[in-house]
C-alpha cells in the first residue's frame, strides 16, 4: 500500500528557498508540492520538447513564478520553483521514437489565510493541471527538418504514415508557469508524493487483519 504524504523538506532545499526569500523562512512557514512542468511528448498542438530543450529549460525555470492562466499579473503570483530536474521514464518510449523524460519542478509557498484555501485546492486535486510559458529560438519541422512554417507541411497532418509535429529548441527564456483548466500537455500537472508503507502502517495493517480474522472466525 502507499500513502500520498508531504514531500519532506531537505536542508539543502530549505537553502534554495531562502535564497529566493527576503526573510529567512522556516519549514512550518512553508507549503511544497512538485509539478511535472513538461515532457518529450507531442502535445495537443502537435509541438514537443526534445530532451535537450528539457535540459535547457531546467536551468531557467528555478526561481520562475506560478500564476494562473498566464495571466502576467503580480497579483496572480502563488508560488515559485526553488529546484528542477529532468527525469527518465525507463521503457517508455515517446510518438516520437525517443526515450520518454519529463522537466520536474519543486514549488514553494508560503503558508498565509491568503493562500489556504488554494492550497487546500491543490491538496484536493482541483488545482492540478500545469502550462508552462516560455521562449524558444528555433522551431523544426519533423518530417523535413526544416524551419517550420517554411516548407510546407502542416503540423498535425500526416505525411506516408508520419505524423507532423514541431520541435521546440534552443530555448532561450522560461516566464512562468500557469494553473489551468486544459494544458498543451496531456500529463502536465502537480505531482503526488508518494512513500512505502512504514512501521506503523504495517502495525496497523496487521492489527486490521487480525480483527477480520477474529470476524471471520465469529461469523462460523
């Protein structure tokens, strides 16, 4: 069995926070939860980021802000990436033939009455679904390799048997990442934490069978 749980605060994450905050925090003062921002896979504009845009975009989204519907507003800002990572999907393989990877990113806020009622949202998995906005300095055709838009083929068609998508490279700047209702990415979204069963979940799982057992006995 596995209990979804708060992601526990490291020190060395505590570190990355306050080197984004004015005031020195404490992690009571502090809710966290992981969003996975993007990944390798065509998206419902037939557009994708190669692995290597990942990798890139790792880089410039620590310290970007969450908002909501990329709406560029102080007042929408919720929360901020204090890390990232790319991480593999072993076996998984993309429309596009490579192997599957997603940018992961960890997110902070600070506990306010302001924000509770979001958080509470996000505990109950109404806010879930993630966008990112960002930059790129070059856009290829995946039939041609062609910059796209200049040789013809229309992403989303489907050309001897291959479907046509953009892929997304070089990129050049990461502005923020949105709460919405539909994201590009089919999987974008907040990610649950997830632990193996501890000794006191085992106890209980114990303790549990035993009284179905004693019923069970009861009952003949």
């Amino acid at each position: 069995m596995e209990t979804i749980v708060k992601t526990p605060l490291t020190p060395s994450d505590l570190d990355a926070i306050n080197a984004l905050a004015k005031a020195q925090l404490t992690e009571d003062q502090i809710y966290t939860f992981a969003v996975r921002l993007c990944d390798n896979e065509v998206d419902r504009d037939y557009e994708r980021f190669p692995r290597a845009s990942l990798v890139e975009l790792a880089k410039l989204f620590v310290g970007k802000s969450g908002i909501f519907d990329h709406q560029w507003s102080a007042q929408g800002q919720t929360a901020r990436l204090y890390k990232t990572e790319v991480v593999e999907e072993p076996g998984q393989t993309t429309e596009a033939g490579d192997s599957a990877c997603w940018l992961k990113g960890y997110a902070y806020m600070v506990r306010t009455e302001a924000n509770r009622d979001l958080i509470a949202e996000i505990e109950g998995g109404i806010k879930k679904e993630i966008s990112v906005g960002c930059a790129v300095n070059r856009s290829t055709c995946s039939i041609c390799g062609s910059v796209a838009g200049s040789c013809g083929h229309r992403r989303g068609q489907v050309y001897d048997g291959q479907l046509c998508f953009f892929n997304l490279e070089e990129p050049a700047d990461a502005y923020e990442w949105s709460f919405v209702a539909v994201p590009a990415q089919r999987k974008a979204g907040v990610v649950k934490a997830l632990r193996q069963p501890q000794e006191s979940d085992k106890a209980q799982l114990i303790q549990q069978a035993r009284a179905r057992l004693e019923l069970e006995k009861a009952r003949f």
